[in-house]
C-alpha cells in the first residue's frame, strides 16, 4: 500500500468532504508534483476522475484515497496525518522515501 492515513487525518478529510457539498464519488486524490524547496511537493486535493490503468484506490478508514503510480514511487509507506496546535494546523506527511525536507513539511527530496 503506498500511502496509509491516520484516523485523525481520516476525519479531518471526512469533515472537509461534508462542508464541501461534494459528491460520494469523491475521493481523496494523493499526489507527487516538481516543485517547493526541496525539489518534490506533496498533493492532497478531491478529484473525481479515477483511471484503472494510471492509479491505485485504497480505503483508509472510510475515506478513498487514490494515488497515481508514478507518485506511489515516492510515497510507498508514507503516513498522512493532522497536526493541530496553537501555532498552525494541517495535514503531514511522514515519508521515509524522503532524504531531506523542507521546514514546512510541504516539500522533500
């Protein structure tokens, strides 16, 4: 399985689904882009196009999560979690595919 999410991450991806009006077919879309500091970005958006030759489906505590298999490469055993604090809040990405990352966790190498 290339990328496992965690409860918390879970809900938070349900609550945004709901408050989004979006339809059930809606899945979490899971993604690798060339980009941010580091050289890779990490994409997280809802999509409704899934295609059986280019991507992987996986339900993760209810919620879809498709991921195209040029990025399930760069993210075979990285972890989707939520972090909430004072200062911020958001999704992270715990990637041991990663041999450097930025300071904001967007971006790795």
């Amino acid at each position: 399985m290339a990328v496992n999410v965690t409860e918390e991450a879970a809900l938070e991806l349900k609550r945004a689904h709901s408050e989004g009006n979006l339809a059930t077919d809606t899945f979490v879309r899971v993604g690798v882009v060339a980009g941010g500091c580091s050289g890779f970005e990490y994409s997280l958006s809802f999509d409704d196009k899934y295609d059986d030759e280019k991507d992987s489906r996986y339900n993760q505590h209810g919620v879809e999560v498709v991921v195209d298999k040029k990025s399930a490469l760069l993210l075979d055993g990285a972890v989707i979690g939520w972090h909430k604090s004072l200062e911020r809040q958001g999704f992270t990405f715990e990637n041991p595919n990663a041999t450097k990352s930025c300071g904001c966790g967007k971006s790795f190498q």
